[in-house]
C-alpha cells in the first residue's frame, strides 16, 4: 500500500472529511484531523506548542481553559496549576493562604475561622481573648481568665513565677520593680510578691496604689505620683502649685476657694490676702462695708445682721419702727445658735 | 445743697472712682445733673435720701459696678439700667416700687440684686426676670409675694435667696434646682409644707444657712423643727414625707390666712 492509502478511508474527527494524499494529518490517541481543525475549541487557533488541554471532550489552548476552568486564587489573582487549597468559599495558592493576623501558611497547620477570618490556632487564642477583654499568655499562650500579671511589657499568668525575694509563687498583686532606678530597659525588671515590696520601703502611691519610682509628692500623709498628685474637684495635677488642704483632700486654689466660700461676698473673686468671715460670707477686708450704706467696717465695729447681710448701726437706726419691732422679736423667738450645738 | 456739689467736685477732682452721698436730702438726679458726666465711676451710694425717679441717663455711667438706692422713695425704674454692661450689685431695698419695668432681666453681668422692703409680687415680675444666670443672691424680703414663679429654677448660680416676711404660701419644686443654693430664708410666710425637691439642696453644712420659723407648718415638719433644721432636711428627703405632702397637696387645702404684722410697712402708699 503506498503511503498515504493507509488514510484512503478516514476522516477528521472534527469535519467529516477525508484526507487528500500526502495532506499533513494530525494523530492524537488515535483521532485524526486537518491541521487546520486542530484547534482551541474557544479561539479557534491552533494551541501553542502543540500544548492543549481537555475538558469534557473538547480541547482548550492553556489560555482558554484556565480562563474558562482553572480557579483563580482569592490572593493574588492568579490561576492555580497544581494544589489548590479550598477555603473559605475560596481558592487559594498554598503560599497564598495565610493566617490573617500573623502571615503564616496554613496550608498544612490548618486554620479556624473567627469572625470571617483565617486565623492559625495562636493568633485565634488571642483574638478570642481580645473580643472577651482578656489577655493571653505570653508564656502558655492560652487565655488569662483571672487578673493578669504584667511583667516587662508582656502579660502573663502570674502563676508563670515565683517572687524574687521569697520564692512564692506569684498571684496578680504581684509587683515588678525596676531594680535600677533611672534604666528604663525593662530586661532589669524584676517580680517580688505584695508583702516583700511593701518591706523594700518603695513609695506607694496614694492614689493609683502603685510603686513610685521617679518623683515622690509627699503631701497630706501620703506619697503620690507627680502626675497623680490633684485637685479633688477638677482633677488637674498641681505639678508643684500650691494647693489647700481640707478634710483629707487637696484642692487647687480657685476650686477651694469655689467651694469652700472664700470668695468676697462684694468683689467675688478669690480673696488674695486676709480674709473677713461672718454671717456665713467672707470679703476682702477692704471690701467689708455696712450693705446698706457701704461705708467701711473694720474688725471691731459693731453692725446689725439684717438678712445675714452687715448692717451699720447708724443704718439699722434708720429702719422703719415697725421693720426693727418684727426684726426684734424674729430674733428673740429664733433658734440660738448655742442651743443648736447642744 | 452746696455741700453735694462740694463732694461731686472733690470726686472729679481726685478721681475717685466711688461716690458717697449718703444721707444728704437729694430728691432727684435734677440737684446732681454733673453726677452724669462721671464716666469713671464704678460705685454711687445714694442711701437714705429721698429719690423718687431714677433718671434713665444713669445707664450712661458705663463703668458703673455697683449702684446703691437702699432707702429712697423710688416708685418706678427706667428699662436702660437693664443694659448696664458692668452693673454687678443693685441695691433698691426700702423704696416704694410696686412693678418693675419690661425687659428688666437683661442685665448682662447682675450678681446681687436687693429689693428688700418694696410692694412686689409676683405680678410685678417681668416675663425675663429670672433670666439674670448671673445672678448669687437675690433679696426679696419683705414684700409681697404669695407665690415664686417656677422659672427661678434658671437661676443656676444663685447662692443666697432672701423671701422672708413674704405672703407666700408655697414654694416651687423648681427651688430644687438650684444647686449652689447656701442661703434660704423663708421665715415669716404662710408656707405649711415645703417640696420634697428642696431635700436635693446641700442646706445643713456648715457652710450653708436655712431660716423657716415662724410658718404655719404642718404638724410633722413643725415637730421636727423643734429637734433641728437638718432634722427637718431629712425628714424632707424621706418617703413618709413624699407620701404626708403629696396628700397635703391634693387635699388642697385653703392657704392659712394672711398675716397682719406686715401691714404698717412704710414703703405702702399712704391710703
């Protein structure tokens, strides 16, 4: 049989034509076509290579059937070729999946899923932690349930450590106490127990209960940080301002004054130098004056109390007969302020 | 009269800038016309003279701080003393005012305002008075309110509040508001119950003063009137009270009657 007979009674796969002699024929597994109809079913041209790709009978270049098959990965957008990972209604490249906290592959480690997210099992520990308002390990890397124990910048459960003085173990009241006063490299820090800190003779501050370990305030009894040293009523530090003292408390000078009534009854302003009290008012002593006339009074004139307001004699006289007769008896029937003490 | 004009001129010349004319027999601005040209005074006392109109062009004494009419005959206030922009203490106790003027609350900057001894009410109150937020202490003694408006709870910084020897016979709740209040004076009215809401006050500190003798008051405050006025305070704030003035109030009772004692004040219009 010459060559080319051997085709006499074929046809392409894909027109139903026979083959002209000495016409170039392509052979796959057996199929034979023009070269011409051995083509992308897609582009219709012919596969680069000779490289083509088979779905469901039909043959794809490489451009095609990843465009039309391949999956694309949910990072970087590329076609996958080889392992695809499937996750979280995705595809991914396994360099491509990665635990969304802290990078790494979670291709093999496998993954949790908390709050839409990827997460490796650590950085899911945290995040759970985080959203309950706890704290994780630093050590065990699990979740702190109970008061954590900071240490070094890190937190920690305080049962991690024993006190550097005594040996117990640690519980939350723990103290870390910079050994060198002034290095603020906290690699020095060093953890003791309540009771021996308290016996190193370390300031407590009075107010936030913590070790002083730069400027100690003393004032009031008690030692106190410098920024936590303030006024009662508007909680400003006094950074060394002068500040009043009443009943325990410290107070900056216009909130003192504000409210314990030491401003002038005539100029309200704060009263700079001595101060004049009566009839449950203060004043400047140059502004305590007769409220009717406004003449002066010192110290020792006498006046009138009309309506807890000073009243010169000379003034009081002038009141009408019948305002002085209802003062007289209001004041006669009136609670003394002696019986009221008593 | 030559004495007056003595002192004003001895004023301008030294430059003072507060001006005494206590007692000197004046009857009108009119025998003090240059009074009017003393831009740099911060004070007039004008006490015991016999004053019957305050002439509007004082509003002109802009530095004005502090204006004292105690004891005059004045019946009637011109609306410009309102606009005073530095006007801090007014004194018009002992006049004869039974009204006061529109608008009068405008005052920009008022922190004492005394109108002991007048004919007021609470009809003679213009619609702004309580608008003075300036306002530490207000002297109402002796005159003629039956009732106080609930709008003085505006007055946010009132320390002192004088109603003694008034005719009223209650108290608004809105006197629970005010809360810098160290200073309340309600002896001398018809009141027998006081609201719960004064309970808020802090008026049993040391610091603070509360007169309520003589008032026809309801049998428990009375009782504990005797013991001590923080007894008083607490019994205020307790729930048998709420439970004593809420039947008071809505058995409505006639108020007591009216005192008498108040009738031969001098600053009421001869009959």
């Amino acid at each position: 049989m010459p060559p080319g007979d051997m085709y006499k009674n074929t046809q392409c796969v894909r027109c139903d034509y026979g083959f002209e002699p000495h016409e170039k024929i392509v052979n796959t597994n057996g199929e034979l076509w023009h070269p011409q109809c051995f083509v992308c079913a897609q582009c219709f041209r012919s596969f680069p290579e000779g490289i083509f790709y088979e779905f469901e009978g039909r043959k794809y270049c490489e451009h095609d059937f990843q465009m039309l098959f391949a999956p694309c990965c949910g990072r970087c957008g590329e076609f996958i070729i080889g392992r695809v990972i499937k996750a979280m209604n995705a595809n991914w490249h396994p360099k491509c999946f990665l635990c969304e906290m802290c990078d790494k592959e979670l291709a093999d480690q496998g993954f949790i899923r908390h709050q839409n997210k990827a997460l490796c099992h650590d950085c899911n520990a945290r995040a759970k932690a985080a959203s309950l308002g706890k704290h994780v390990c630093h050590k065990c890397h699990s979740m702190i349930d109970d008061r954590p124990l900071r240490f070094r910048g890190e937190v920690y459960h305080p049962y991690h450590f024993n006190c550097s003085s005594c040996g117990i173990e640690l519980n939350a009241d723990a103290r870390e106490v910079k050994s060198r006063p002034g290095f603020t490299a906290n690699e020095m820090n060093e953890l003791y127990c309540l009771r021996c800190h308290d016996k190193m003779g370390i300031p407590i501050c009075g107010a936030c209960r913590r070790p002083i370990e730069e400027r100690v305030v003393t004032a009031l009894g008690k030692h106190f940080h410098v920024e936590h040293f303030v006024c009662a009523k508007c909680e400003k530090p006094f950074l060394g301002n002068r500040h009043y003292e009443k009943k325990g408390l410290a107070y900056c000078e216009t909130h003192y004054h504000q409210l314990f009534g030491n401003l002038c009854f005539v100029c309200n302003q704060v009263i700079g130098g001595d101060v004049f009290t009566a009839l449950n008012k203060a004043w400047c002593v140059h502004h305590f004056a007769c409220s009717v006339c406004d003449t002066k009074m010192s110290q020792k004139t006498k006046f009138y109390e009309f309506d807890l307001k000073p009243t010169c004699k000379k003034c009081f006289d002038k009141f009408p007969a019948e305002l002085r007769k209802r003062l007289k008896k209001a004041y006669e029937t009136s609670p003394r302020k002696s019986s009221a003490a008593n | 009269m030559s004495k007056v004009r003595k002192i004003i001129d001895e004023a301008k010349e030294s430059k003072n800038p507060e001006l005494d004319l206590v007692d000197k027999g004046i009857s009108s601005f009119d025998e003090i016309p240059s009074l009017l040209t003393m831009l740099n005074l911060t004070r007039i006392t004008l006490t015991h003279n016999r004053i019957s109109v305050v002439t509007p062009a004082l509003a002109n004494l802009t530095n004005l701080e502090i204006l004292n009419l105690f004891n005059n005959q004045v019946e009637e206030l011109p609306t410009s003393l309102s606009s005073m922009p530095k006007l801090r203490i007014l004194n018009l106790g002992m006049n004869k005012l039974s009204a006061l003027p529109r608008g009068f609350g405008a005052f920009p900057v008022l922190e004492v305002l005394d109108l002991t001894y007048n004919n007021l009410n609470e009809s003679s109150l213009p619609g702004n008075f309580f608008m003075i937020e300036t306002l530490r202490a207000l002297y109402l003694g002796d005159n003629d309110f039956e009732r106080i408006p609930p709008e003085i709870g505006h007055l946010k910084n009132l320390q002192i509040l004088v109603l003694r020897d008034n005719d009223l016979v209650e108290l608004p709740k809105e006197i629970g508001e005010l809360v810098r209040l160290r200073e309340l004076h309600i002896q001398g009215n018809r009141l027998s119950v006081l609201p719960p809401e004064l309970g808020n006050l802090d008026l049993t500190s040391n610091k603070s003063v509360i007169r309520m003798e003589n008032n026809p008051w309801v049998a428990p405050i009375a009782d504990q009137l005797q013991v001590g006025l923080s007894h008083v305070i607490d019994y205020l704030r307790s729930e048998t009270y709420k439970f004593v003035y809420g039947r008071h109030i809505s058995a409505n009772a006639p108020a007591p009657a009216r005192l008498t004692e108040r009738t031969k004040k001098s600053s009421k219009p001869k009959p």
